[in-house]
C-alpha cells in the first residue's frame, strides 16, 4: 500500500514503490500456484487488472450487452441532487476500485462541497493517470490516490477529521462471496464511523438471457479480458499458458446467484508458472471470477450483517441495478 505522497524524496519513493512491488508480484505468484492446485482450479480476479486488463474493463463498459455500467451512471445522473441531500456536508470521497474514475466525475461535477476526493485501486498505473486527469480537470479539488489491494488493511488519509463517504460503484462488491462481502463491508463500516456513509452500485437479479450475454459479448472483448490473465501469468512468472488452448465461458449459476467466468481448457494440456507443472483435462476449467447477483432485500440483510442501515435505494425503470446509500451504525 502507498500514497502518491510517500516522502519528498524521490530515491526514497522509488524504493518505496519497489518494496510494495516486490510483495505484490510474491502475493500475486503465491494466489497463482494454491489457486490452480486446487481440485476446481481457481485464480482469484483482482489479478485481471494490469496495465492492458484496466483498458479492456473499459472497453467492456462500452459493450452493448454490458448494461450494468450505463445503467448505474444513468441512475446516479438522474438522482444527484437527491444523493447529494442524503450525503454529509463537507465529506472526503473515498472510492474503492476507482478504476478509471469516469463515474467520479457526476459525482464531483455536481456535489460542490465535497473536501477531497481518494481513489483507491490495486491497478498503479491506472490509478494515477486517472488521478492526474482529475486533477487537471478539477485543479481546486484535493485529490490524494491510494494504491492498495482494499481486501487487506490499508490507511485511509484522515484530512481534517472530515466525514468519510465511501464510493463503491460498478456493482465490485458482486466479485465476493458472503462471507468476503461481509468482511470488507465491515472494514468499510469502520472507515465511515463516525458520520461517514457508503454509496454502493449492486447488480440486482434478473433473466440469465440478460446476464450470461453481459459477461459474454459478442466483440469477444470479455473473453480477452479474461485470457489476458493467463497472458499477464506468462509475463510475469515466466508461464507458458498457450492462450489459444482455452476458451472464455460465462454461465449463471442460479443455484449460487452468481455469474461465473471460467477459462476452458480445449485440450488436454500441461502448462508451467515459475517452474511448476500444471496439467488441464480437456474441459477442465479455471474458475476466474463470480458476480453476484441480489434482490433488493437480499442486498439489505448483508449490509445489516456487516453495520450498515440501508437509507434510500435508487433503481432503474427495469430494476436491473440499485445504487444504495447505506448509514454505518
Ligand atoms: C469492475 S471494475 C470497476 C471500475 C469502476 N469503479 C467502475 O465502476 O466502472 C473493478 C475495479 O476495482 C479494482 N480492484 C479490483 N480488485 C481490487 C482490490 N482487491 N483492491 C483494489 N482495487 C481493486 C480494479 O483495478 C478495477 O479498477
């Protein structure tokens, strides 16, 4: 974890940054070797997010299928004024997995008091050259990047003792299972105390005939987004997936709640990390990532369980998405 800001000295800050590095691609080789061990190979998906993998999220937000993106910002540009009033005055905007930070931009275009603005992501690159953007577009906001992994504890700059309003848009919160879920909005809960909230974009449950082509589309765009994963493994550590052998599949599992993307082995097929052998049946499959999907009141009974009291849900006339303003008791 590291703030733009670490020291004014930048032999100092360039050391800084290689140490959080060097954890990092350890974290990141350690996930890659227990998760393709396991029986139902897994690979856990905050890894999709290198340099090339941010840019492919976005072009996926531009898909026709993926509704989920414009849905969410057409609720926010609807509801502003109203999500403003429920807001405190004069609060530091805290945005978990800001990516490239477009939906921020309603955000401070129309909410004139906010005091800060704190993008937080795994993705460094990403994550500043966003942070510079807003800060040409918006030079009298502060605007203090945080680059961490927000599953682990990472420091939140306090800034005047101001209220905290956690971000959390793009319906992220979906990548968790229960358990997960709970644990991170608990740790959210405790950053907005006291007088802090938290506004969060959750998908809503709907017809598998809209879910599964969302996270499947046509221009084959989540399917590179996908493979890029094996690509940033061989890259990385030295891997030799051959990312022609496996397919990008997405299938609802109703069961679960949750969409599932998985990388289909089409072969049979051995494929090296960093000097250990991983063998695929042909069908086999890695499970990259779940988006769950709630109802409105399943979405309520687990922020209730993490410390959150749900204020006011804004929805979309087909009910496919919900941003919620959630008060931490
Ligand atoms: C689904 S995208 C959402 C991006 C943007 N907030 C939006 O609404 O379109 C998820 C974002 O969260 C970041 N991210 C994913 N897992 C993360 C983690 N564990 N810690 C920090 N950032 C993470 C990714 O780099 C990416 O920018």
């Amino acid at each position: 974890m590291s703030t733009v800001r670490t020291s004014a000295d930048p032999t100092r800050r360039r050391a800084a940054t290689t140490v959080r590095r060097d954890k990092a691609a350890g974290e990141f080789l350690a996930d890659v070797l227990e998760g393709l061990s396991k029986p139902q190979k897994t690979l856990p998906c905050k890894y999709f997010y290198d340099a090339r993998g941010s840019e492919l999220f976005d072009e996926i937000c531009e898909q026709p299928e993926y509704y989920p993106t414009r849905t969410e910002t057409a609720i926010l540009d609807e509801h502003l004024d109203a999500i403003g009033e429920t807001m405190p005055p004069g609060a530091v905007l805290v945005e978990y997995g800001s990516g490239s930070s477009t939906k921020t931009r309603l955000l401070l275009d129309r909410l004139e008091d906010l005091a800060a603005y704190v993008p937080v992501d795994i993705c460094d690159s990403h994550l500043l050259r966003s942070a510079w953007q807003l800060k040409a577009a918006y030079p009298r906001l502060t605007v203090r990047p945080v680059c961490a992994d927000f599953t682990k504890p990472f420091r939140v700059p306090r800034l005047d003792g101001r209220p905290r309003v956690l971000f959390f848009p793009g319906s992220t919160i979906g990548n968790f299972g229960p358990a997960d879920a709970i644990a991170l909005l608990t740790g959210m809960a405790e950053i907005a105390r006291p007088g802090g909230g938290l506004l969060i974009g959750v998908d809503l449950l709907k017809s598998p005939h809209v879910l599964e082509p969302a996270y499947d589309d046509a221009a084959g765009v989540t399917a590179a987004f996908n493979l890029n994963l094996l690509e940033r493994i061989n890259r990385e550590f030295d891997g030799s997936f051959d990312l022609d052998a496996f397919e990008h599949r997405a299938i609802f599992n109703a069961d679960d709640s949750r969409v599932e993307m998985h990388l289909v082995s089409q072969t049979e097929q051995v494929a090296e990390v960093d000097g250990t052998q991983f063998r695929f049946a042909t069908g086999e499959t890695i499970h990259t990532e779940n988006s769950y999907k709630y109802s409105r009141e399943a979405f309520a009974g687990l922020a209730n369980r993490a410390g959150w009291r749900v204020e006011t849900v804004w929805t979309d006339p087909l009910d496919y998405f919900g941003v919620h303003y959630l008060v931490a008791e």
